[in-house]
C-alpha cells in the first residue's frame, strides 16, 4: 500500500465538478498589495468556441496584454489566430504587468497561478492544455509564468516581441523576486534562482526592427536590460536539454519572411521577424500551426488508450488507481494545486491504494508518464 498525497490531471473530468466554462462565465480574482490595499478584482474576458468539445476538453489560451492594452482588446485579436482555444483575458492594473519598472507593483504571477488552478476545474476544459500568450508587457509575465509557475497542466508558453530580460535569466540561471519588484534594486530584486519545469513547450517570436526591445539585447525604454534574442531562446533550449551549440542561420521562410531557430525537435522555438514591435501575417500564422492541436491525443485512437481508473473521486479517506496492462511498470508523480511534487513512485500492480488521511480538503493531481502522458484531477472532501 502507498501512502500519499493526491492531485489528478488530463484525460479525465473533474469527478464531482460538472460546470462547463461559458463566455459568460464570472471568475473573479481579488489581490490586495500596496497600491490596492483593499483590493483589486481583475477584469476577465473570456471566448469558448461553439461546437462539439473536443476529446479531453478544449485547450485554454491565457492571454497577456502589453503596457496600455486590455483583455477584451487581446480575445478579439486571437479569436481567429486560436480558434479552437478557449480564450481568457485578464486585464492587468492601471492596464499593466508587473515586470520591473511599470507602474503597476500587482502580484500578477499569483493571479495567473490562480487563474490556471481555477480554469483546471471545468468539465470542458483539457486540464492539461493550457497556454499562457503574453505580448510586449504581458510577453515579459509569460516569461515570468515560465520561470515562475509549477503546474503542470501548462504546456506551452509563447512570449510576443519580448523575449528574456536580464532580471529573468542572469548568472547563468533563471531567477524570480524574493518580494517585490525593484528597478533601484540590483536586477530588479530578481534574487531568487529558480529551476524551471522542462516539460513546457517555448516559442519567443522578436523583430530585428522592434524599436523598443532590442533584438541584439541591452538597455530599453522599459527599464531593464534584455538578451539577445536569438541567445535568450538558446539559453532556454540548454536548460530543457539541448546539447548543441546556438543556431547560426535558422530556416527562413514566409512572405513576409521569417526565420525558425528550432530545438528539441520544436519544443524550444524562436521566430525573428522583421515587424517591428509588431507581429507580420506569417508570424501570426507560425503561432496558429504551433497550437494548432485541439485533440488530446493525435493519432491516437479511443481504444488504444491506456485505461486508468481512479475512484472513489471525490474521496474523504483513500483513492485506488485501477490501470491496464500498457501502464504496469509506468511511474507516476502526485503535485498539489500549487504545482510541488509531493510524491513519486511505479505503478506495478492493477489497484494502487492510496491513503488520504492526512492531507486537507482540495484539488490535486497525479501525472502518469506511460505510453501516452495523462494527468487526473482528485478531490478530497
């Protein structure tokens, strides 16, 4: 018998939790901080596409403004870029994201942390689908949500005409702030070293024209110092496991041309353009093809999944994982809502009983790495 704590993600719905997200969908996050000292709720804009769900649920683009721009603005420039992808689009205070110097100080990486937990629940939502498309300011917290975040229902990350800054990767690592954020500070109080989730997909899109992010990196008007681009996806693509050394020439291609530095067969992509601190037609149709995957599993038939059951869910004492032949011999790992590891082991039995005794009401996840990847949602009551 294993004794554990227990959080369950992908193929399967949330048991006990059968709302289905809608456009009209209320969620509300309140941060309270020191320019908002009795709070602030932030604004949500939310698009879920008419039709049938897809197997597993639909994918979840969350989507990051830049300095001075809004949610409602961001839906409908992605409406038709991810039109399979449920859309949610928070605005950030005073229209801003907390990076280093805006005017905005807000715990925005705790209001993405939250927003990704809460989405997770829908019964129509693929718990483990889920994007986060930041542009220019809002690129600069994809990045932090990147270093930042350990859910492991977040899959890719895509950073728009913003790409790494110095306060995020320095010293050869990736750092986060142990408080508030600083510019008088020594890297923006980015003091913290951090290792992020190598499981994440990237794609850094950049324009050797932008006028305000320097391609080649170095100071900005934004406040902080930034890598070169081309380097800063590099550097992201070492961390995940690339051994070799940095893309020289890339693959151009497109009218307007773009050029692909590709690593980890795709997994760690940058896109330079040359749109200024914009996106051309051929970028917008990279990020298409790159999300364009709104089925669970391709070419991976129904029958052919590994089966895994896990009940009784919710639970107030004990869970017991049922699973097929193709999972025997597969590991799993148990996260809670907040993304940490709290267990790992082999699944070498039919029934594993996992005891809950000891652990509080909540969401938590188990990821099953077999023939497929799968992630469960549990509740405990």
């Amino acid at each position: 018998m294993i004794k554990a704590f227990i959080t369950v993600l992908l193929f399967c719905p949330l048991i006990g939790f059968s709302q289905n997200l809608t456009s009209s969908t209320s969620i509300s996050i309140t941060k309270s901080w020191s320019q908002q000292p009795n709070g602030y709720t932030y604004p949500m804009n939310i698009f879920v596409p008419t039709g049938a769900v897809p197997q597993g649920g639909f994918p979840v683009c969350v989507l990051l403004h830049g300095n001075g721009g809004n949610g409602a603005g961001m839906v409908n420039q992605f409406r038709s870029t991810l039109e399979c992808h449920i859309l949610i689009a928070p605005t950030g205070y005073l229209n801003s994201w907390n990076i280093c110097a805006e005017t905005s100080d807000a715990p925005d990486i705790e209001m993405v942390n939250d927003l990704v937990t809460n989405v997770q629940r829908y019964t129509n939502v693929n718990p483990n689908k889920i994007r986060i498309v930041g542009s220019s300011n809002g690129a600069g917290l994809a990045n932090r949500v990147f270093i930042e975040n350990s859910n492991p229902g977040i899959d890719i990350i895509c950073a728009i005409v913003s790409h790494l800054n110095e306060a995020q990767y320095h010293s050869g690592g990736f750092y986060k702030p142990s408080s508030t954020t600083d510019p008088s500070a020594s890297f923006c109080g980015y003091n913290t070293l951090v290792n992020p989730l190598t499981t994440r997909k990237y794609l850094s899109i950049s324009n050797d024209n932008d006028n305000l992010i320097p391609y080649l990196g170095g100071s900005s008007a934004v406040g902080v110092n930034f890598l070169p681009a081309e380097t800063a996806a590099f550097n992201i693509a070492a961390y995940k496991g690339h051994t070799g050394s940095i893309g020289a020439s890339g693959i151009t291609t497109g009218n307007p041309a773009i050029t692909e530095y590709s690593y980890l067969s795709g997994n760690v992509v940058h896109v330079k353009g040359n749109a200024m601190h914009s996106t051309s037609t051929t970028q917008r149709e990279y990020v298409k093809k790159y999300f364009s995957d709104c089925v669970t599993t391709v070419g991976v038939k129904n029958d052919e999944l590994p089966r895994i059951n896990i009940y009784p869910n919710p639970t107030s004492k004990s869970i017991t994982i049922n699973v097929g032949v193709h999972l025997l011999g597969a590991g799993y790992k148990i996260y809670d809502s907040k993304g940490t590891a709290l267990l790992s082991g082999i699944l070498n039995a039919k029934e594993t009983v996992i005891e809950l005794n000891n652990i509080p009401a909540g969401m938590y996840f188990i990821e099953f790495e077999g023939s497929i990847r799968q992630i469960f949602k549990v509740i405990k009551q």
